[in-house]
C-alpha cells in the first residue's frame, strides 16, 4: 500500500489516494531535511490544517513541480506516512528504497541554498551558492543517502524552487562532497560495491536517533530487521551486519557460477565481442516485438552452429544493461556443455537465481526457509530441481519484483535434463507479465517440440534473417582482415585477396569466418595467398583441414593425446592439471610454457584462457568425437578415461598428504581456509573429484579389467588403504564432499557388478559408511578426517584400523565406540512434524514417508519429493516425501 497525495481541483489544497503496490500511477518523490515543527502531519493533512508551516510549503512546491512534470501524483514523508500506526511506520521505513526507487522523479528541495540573495545582491556571487550547495545540510543527513541513489532521476531545488541541476550533472561535486563513488551516482547497481564500502557511505552522515543511521540502510542492502528503537546505534548496526551475513552465506551457498564472469570470459576466449556484427538486432521486428509488446513473453534465437547466437546474447545482455539501468532486474546464464558445473538444467536455475538475488537481496525470502533448514543441501542434493524450481516459482511471483529480463544460451548444450527445463521455461514464460525471456538453441526438432507448447513466444531464426546475419558476418570479416593485416603486415594485394576468400566462403558462419583468421595468424604473409585455398568451405571440411596439419606437426602424437583428453574430461581442465592428465616428456611437463607451445600445436581446437583449457568451440569437440575418433580415440574411448583414471591416481597418490595446506589446528573452519599460492592440490583437483567417473566410463565402455585395477592389490585398493583420509581431507579443500559420497557410492556399485574381489569390496563398503557418518564434520573441518571421525568410528572400522597411526594421540580417555557400524545409515531429515506414515515402493527402491505438516526440504542422498502423495490419519492432506534407492537398516557389517 502506498498513500500519494494529488492536487485538488482548485490547486490549492491536496488530497490523498491509496494504491495498490500493482497499481502505482507515475508519481514524484520529496526528498528534504526536516525543521522542527514545521512540517506538515499526516493527520494536519487530512484535516486541511497547518498551512501557515514552512512544511506547507515544501508540499505546495513538489505538488506544482510534479505537474509541471506531466505528474498528477507525487509523495512527501512526512504526511503521506500515518506515524502513530506503528505498523504502518515499519512498513513504510521498510519499503522506502523501493518507494524512492519507482519514482519518476525525486525533487531535492535544499531549503539552505538559496538564490533570491544572489539575485538581489552582487555580493552573492554563483560561487557562493556553490558553497552553499556544497555545505547544504541534506548531504549530512542519513536517510537522504538512500534517496539519492535510489532514484533515476534526482533533481535538485533551492529554497525558492529554482532548479540547480540534476543528480547526473552534478555528480562531480556531489562526488567531492560525499566521498560516493561516481559509479555509484552514474546509476551503477548496489551490489556491484562491497558490504564494507556501502558501510562506509554512512560515516560522516547523522540521523536525530541514533539507530536511524543502521535502519536508513536497510534499503542500500535490501534487507529487513525488525525495528527497535531504544536499542543504541551499536546493537542496531550489529543486527544489521548479521542479517547481511546470513544473506551473503546463502549466497555464496547458491553461487556455482557467477554469470557475469562467465559472460566475460566467453567474449575473451571467442576474440571480443563486436558491436558492429550483432546491432542488427535492435531494428530487427521480431526482437522489437518481444521488447514493447507486453504479451510476447518468450523469444528463441535458433540458428546452426558457430551462426554468432552465444555473440548475439551477449550483446543483447549489454544493450539490455544500457537501457534498464536498475530500472528492471536482468539474469542470464550460459549453457556449456564442456563444462559439468554449467551444463544442467540445475545450475542454470541456480545460476538465474543467483543473478537475481544478488540484484534484489530481499528476494533471498523465498530461498531461506527452504536454506535455514537444510543449508547448502538445498542447493546441490538429489533433490536440488524440485527446490530451485519451486524458488523460481515464487520469485517470478514476488510483487516487489520489477519487469525482468531472463536469457539462457545454448539450451541444446545442457546435457543434464534439458526435457525438465524446457517444460519449466514454457510453464513459466506464461506465468507472469513483467518477466520477459530470451532463450537461443541450435536448430534441434526435440527443442521445438518442447517449445511449442510454450504460449506468447516468438521464434527468431537466424537462417531466416540472412540478409542480416550475412551483413554482420561481412563486417565481423572486415574487422578481422583489417587486424589481421595490420600485425601481418600484409600487402593490399594479400589484404584484398584474404577478405574477398572469406566473403565468398564464409557462408554466413561467423565461426567458419573466426577460425579461418585464426590459422591465417599461424601463417607467413609471404605464404598467405598461396595457403588460402587451404581453407576449404563449411565447418566439417575446416577441422578435417586442421587435423590434416596437425599430422604433419612433429609433436602430432602428442597433440592428438592432449585432444583425446580434452574431448572426454568432465570439465575444462587448467594446464597444470593438464599436464598430470596427458602423458608427455618431463621437459615439456615441467614447463608451463612448453604445454602452451603444444597446446598452441593443437591447430585452432583448443584455447587458453586464464591458465584453463578449453575448445574453440561446441562444435570443434563434437567433430572430434564423431567424424574423426577413429584418429583421435585409436584405441577407442574406454582406453582415454582409463589413461586418465590411471594417471590420476598416480597424481594423487603423489600429492595426497595429511595437512596439505597446513591448517594444523584440527577445528580449522572450512569457511576461512585460503588457497595456498602456490596451490599443494593444483595439480590434482581435477583428478581428485573425477578419478571414479572416469574409472566408471571406463567400465561402462568396455567389459574387462584386463589390468586388474579392481582386483586384490589393485591400483584402486591400494589408493583406498594408502590414501584414503587425504583424499577426503583434499575433498574437503575442494568443497566437493558431497560429490564425495556420490563417488564412493558409484565406486562400491562398480565392485558389485563387475569385480570379483571380496575384501576390496568389504573395504569400499566401510569407507562408504565412513564418509557417509563423517562426512558433515570433515566437510566443515578438514583435518577432522583425523580426529572425531577415527575416534568415533566402529573399532572394527577397516578404514579406522588402516588409519590408527593419524588418530590425535593425547586424547587419552577414548569413547567407547561399538565394534560394528550400527544400523543407521544415515539419518533422514525434513520433515517438521511427525512422520506418521512409512512405506517402501514394491521394487524395494524407494522409501516414502509422509508428516503432517509441509517439509520445506529434504537432506536424505538420493532422495526425491513428491507434494501431496498422502494422507494424514486425520484425513488431511499430509506432506510427503520418496527417498530414492535408499536403505534404512544394514545388516551387512
Ligand atoms: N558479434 C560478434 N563479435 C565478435 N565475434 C563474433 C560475433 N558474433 C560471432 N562472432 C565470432 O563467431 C564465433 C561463433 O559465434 P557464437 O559462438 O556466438 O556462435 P553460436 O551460434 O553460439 O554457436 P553454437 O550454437 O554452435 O555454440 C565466435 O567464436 C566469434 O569468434
């Protein structure tokens, strides 16, 4: 609810309108410092006293401004605002930021500037109203601090009404007057500065009660703490300081890729973006209609490959950011199928949701009931879809949520149930008016089909649009040719020549164009007109052309092994985990800059950034795992994540120790753990999270384990009794315990069916319930892996026995711990009430339970949610939950 005053018909008293926060016409917003006694209450208001107060007159000044503004309504605090309703006061100091924020216009009315002085006497020159200016009360103040940011458009006024300029023009001085940064006044968001400096803001500023100063910035941080004056200034900032935490915990426990990186690093490893090569979109019709008509919802950008689509969206990002300011809330995310950590339908929410929350904190509401209970489970267990999208949900319907713009690249490279998203976009881009989405995909009749059902959508292909897609790949070549030609220093004739070949061959393919220029760095420009032709048209036919000079190149086998790796590892990998992963000569291996020289020999397949490997391009790996594997994989796939697995363990069994970063005390919080410089585990993160999917790829490609790695004394049962403690402690460090579990779990299920080796598997089975028991203590302490965890496990634990040297010696009297596991597995929490019904599926897969009460989240592993499959005795719908392929009782051990 928002009370805005409006000028009765005969202008010269006011009235006040109640409005539904949906239905807020235009209105302007005071902004002033108060004088005792004078300004204008909300009960003085209503009864049409008060008119001879200077407050009066501020209100009469605002009202006649807004008008001339086209503004019918506008906004005064100190009469719009019931303040003997406490309730009302609350909500109203709580959803200032916003109020401030929606207005069409901020008036600052500096009632200690004044001009009419100046006018009248030639003493009072402009420099000093200047100093007036500066030294105006209205900076010192704390609540003005909010609005002056929140707004868009800040005007300010003198005390006569005489405009003094706005908050854009102005911002130098207002720069050197409030120490503000300029980013912050040029209309930069919020949470691009940092909790400390935003703190700062406030240091020369003063509220009339001291605990002001902490609550005027409660809208600066979108947060909300209840209000208790009387409290002082120190416990006011305090609670305020812990809200912020305990938001930026949950962010940071959300945070699995950060977006606005991602988008950085795409546009650097695919050469820059240019703005010239995607423009053509903003006069594009289909794009004009998605952005003004309010019932286009949904816009798809389909295309081939390498047709500039990733390109495109960033672009489209950049013009959005230029012309929303914070006007409206803008979250993308980039689908990369290389990359495990971005290449779900999970993290794609989890990634818009992150976005989202960082730009609007106050949205973390619909996150943390779902968080307070099960922390950052919520985020990555089994049951991370139903919670991300059921937060989605309630975000997109959130009324504080302005109009908001939501972009997801390269659906088709979200390789983990991309079916669940895509009904989720079709479902969610009719849900709500003020979100609009932008999705792009390759041209897959699946994704179609998935889409079709989506209503107020609008597809936009780019084969369609050749006219402009062939414009901006000409220019994308001109720009190219012309760098190209520069630091080639080529003749005109070879300049001429290489841009009329890309011209006539490019086929509209921004990537044909990229990789061509690419190559043609590598060459003489002595050569260059000869070699053109070697460049045939089409994608397909240019790989086939670059692994025909890789051939050639002395260090092919090598190259081909470093390409084999890249094309099956999980997620791109560094150079130094490269080089642990790749079998190459000592001299190269210990040289960074010698794997960049054989990276660089790898033709234009793979790229280098920031220490990371990654391929050119989608369709670069795809080419080598379809149409050349029989180069690439001689001896087949199985053998590639073999060689990795094996190379893995070697790695890790050559790095794995107790205390590799030299944390010493045995509490040391995870949360305050720093990576070393340089890193102990560098070289074996990759290996450490991925050994046993590589091992299980390797089983599930071939049928044998003809090196008998998972046999008695085998590679594997070697690592588990040397290494296994540091192995976890390095998970800890990797913040990868859960994946931990999951790994441990696969690894047993690998023994089962395919190995017969008894005792290896009785020793999986008891490092599976060790991890299981302990994980919660080692994942938050990683040195525990050598305390509680031994101490408290069965003295007939294997691992505990294999491990008895690393137990702390000093403690002296020891718990007396039974000499078996004991039947519980593990401990499944959720639900808030009694569980008061248990049933296991026939298949004896499944457990579901069921309480009376919603639960708000499930930790159980492997388990999965269902709303409303049962009953409560009393007849009432009762919460229930499904616990997948999970088993209560062991009676094994
Ligand atoms: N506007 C642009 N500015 C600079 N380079 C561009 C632009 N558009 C395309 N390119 C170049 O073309 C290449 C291919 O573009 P992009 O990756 O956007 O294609 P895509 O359609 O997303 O491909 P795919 O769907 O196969 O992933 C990029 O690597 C880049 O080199």
């Amino acid at each position: 609810m928002m009370r805005l005053l409006k000028r009765k018909p005969d202008r010269n008293d006011f009235e006040l309108v109640t409005f539904g926060t949906d239905d807020l016409p235009p209105y302007a917003i005071l902004s002033h410092t108060w004088t005792e006694g004078q300004e204008v209450t909300y009960d003085e208001l209503r009864a049409g006293v008060g008119k001879g107060k200077t407050g009066y007159a501020k209100i009469r000044f605002c009202g006649e401004r807004a008008a001339h503004d086209g503004l019918q309504y506008f906004w005064v605090d100190t009469c719009c605002i019931n303040k003997s309703n406490r309730g009302e006061l609350r909500e109203a100091i709580a959803s200032m930021f916003r109020w401030y924020r929606r207005a069409a216009k901020c008036y600052v009315y500096l009632s200690d500037v004044s001009q009419r002085r100046r006018e009248g006497s030639n003493k009072h020159t402009a420099s000093t109203q200047e100093q007036a200016f500066r030294k105006s009360r209205w900076f010192t103040r704390g609540w003005t601090l909010q609005e002056l940011l929140a707004p868009m458009s800040v005007e300010f006024f003198s005390k006569e009404g005489s405009r003094l300029g706005d908050k854009q023009h102005l911002k130098q001085q207002i720069h050197e007057i409030t120490g503000l940064p300029l980013p912050v006044l040029q209309g930069g968001h919020l949470y691009q500065f940092s909790v400390n400096e935003r703190m700062s803001w406030t240091e020369t500023r003063r509220t009339t009660l001291e605990e002001d100063l902490a609550y005027s910035l409660l809208g600066i941080f979108d947060v909300n703490i209840p209000l208790h004056y009387g409290e002082g200034k120190v416990n006011a900032f305090a609670r305020l300081r812990q809200e912020i935490d305990k938001l930026d915990k949950c962010i940071q426990d959300l945070h699995i890729t950060n977006p606005l990186s991602d988008k950085k690093r795409i546009e650097g490893t695919k050469g820059g973006l240019l703005e010239d090569s995607y423009r053509w979109i903003l006069d594009n019709l289909d794009f004009q209609t998605w952005r003004s008509d309010q019932q286009s919802r949904l816009l798809w950008v389909k295309g081939d490959p390498g047709k500039g689509k990733t390109m495109l969206l960033c672009g489209i990002i950049n013009e959005l950011h230029k012309s929303i300011a914070q006007t409206a809330l803008l979250a993308y995310f980039f689908c990369q199928a290389t990359d495990l950590r971005i290449n779900s339908a999970t993290s794609v929410l989890r990634g818009l949701i992150y976005m989202l929350v960082s730009q609007q904190p106050s949205l973390i509401s619909h996150i943390q009931k779902k968080y307070d209970r099960a922390g950052k489970t919520v985020f990555d267990d089994a049951n991370a879809w139903v919670a991300l999208s059921e937060i989605f949900t309630d975000i997109i319907q959130d009324p504080t949520l302005s109009t908001t713009y939501l972009l997801i690249d390269a659906l088709d490279e979200c390789l983990v149930d991309l079916p669940k998203l895509l009904r989720f976009i079709s479902q969610q881009s009719t849900a709500s008016s003020r979100v609009k989405w932008i999705i792009s995909s390759r041209n897959w009749p699946d994704i179609e089909d998935q889409l079709e059902r989506a209503g107020h959508k609008i597809k936009l292909s780019l084969e369609l649009n050749a006219d402009s897609i062939s414009t901006a790949v000409s220019t994308y070549i001109q720009h190219k040719v012309l760098e190209l030609a520069q630091i080639k220093k080529y003749s005109a004739k070879t300049q001429t020549a290489v841009l009329e070949y890309l011209s006539r061959n490019s086929n509209n393919t921004f990537l044909w164009a990229a990789l061509v220029c690419q190559n043609l760095d590598q060459i003489r420009p002595l050569d260059t007109l000869e070699r053109l032709n070697e460049f045939p048209p089409g994608l397909d036919s240019l790989y086939h052309q670059m692994l025909q000079q890789l051939r050639l190149s002395y260090r092919a086998d090598l190259c081909k092994c470093i390409l084999a790796t890249m094309a099956v590892v999980y997620r791109p990998v560094t150079l130094h985990e490269l080089k642990c992963l790749v079998d190459m000569p000592d001299h190269i291996a210990d040289d960074l800059e010698s794997v960049m020289e054989i990276i660089r020999l790898c033709g234009s397949f793979l790229t280098v950034r920031n220490g990371a490997v990654y391929f050119v391009h989608q369709s670069a790996k795809d080419f080598l795992l379809e149409e050349a594997s029989d180069e690439i994989f001689p001896t087949g796939l199985a053998e590639v994540h073999y060689s990795i697995m094996s190379r893995s363990l070697r790695t890790l069994s050559l790095t794995l120790q107790r205390d590799m970063y030299s944390l010493r005390a045995l509490g040391y919080p995870i949360d305050k753990v720093k990576q070393p410089d340089p890193d102990p585990l560098a070289k074996s993160r990759y290996a450490c999270v991925f050994w046993i999917d590589h091992l299980s790829d390797w089983f599930s490609l071939s049928c044998a384990d003809p090196y008998g790695d998972l046999q008695a004394g085998g590679t594997v049962e070697v690592f588990i009794k040397e290494k296994y403690l540091y192995w976890l402690e390095a998970l800890s460090l990797c913040k990868s315990m859960s994946e931990g579990v999951v790994l441990i779990e696969k690894l047993e299920a690998l023994l089962q069916v395919r190995a017969d080796a008894p005792e290896l598997l009785k020793l999986i089975h008891d490092a599976r319930r060790f991890i299981l028991y302990h994980k919660v203590a080692i994942e938050n302490n990683p040195l525990q892996a050598y305390a509680s965890t031994l101490m408290f496990s069965p003295t007939r634990s294997l691992i505990r026995k294999l491990f008895r040297h690393e137990e702390p010696t000093w403690v002296t009297i020891r718990p007396a711990i039974g000499d078996k596991w004991s039947a519980c597995l593990a401990t499944l929490e959720g639900h808030s009430d009694g569980v008061c019904s248990v049933a296991f599926s026939h298949d004896g897969t499944r457990l579901a339970s069921a309480s009376a009460r919603s639960p708000s989240h499930t930790t159980g592993p492997g388990s999965h949610r269902r709303r409303g499959t049962g009953r409560s005795r009393s007849g009432t719908p009762a919460a229930a939950r499904v616990y997948k392929r999970y088993i209560l009782a062991h009676h094994s051990l």
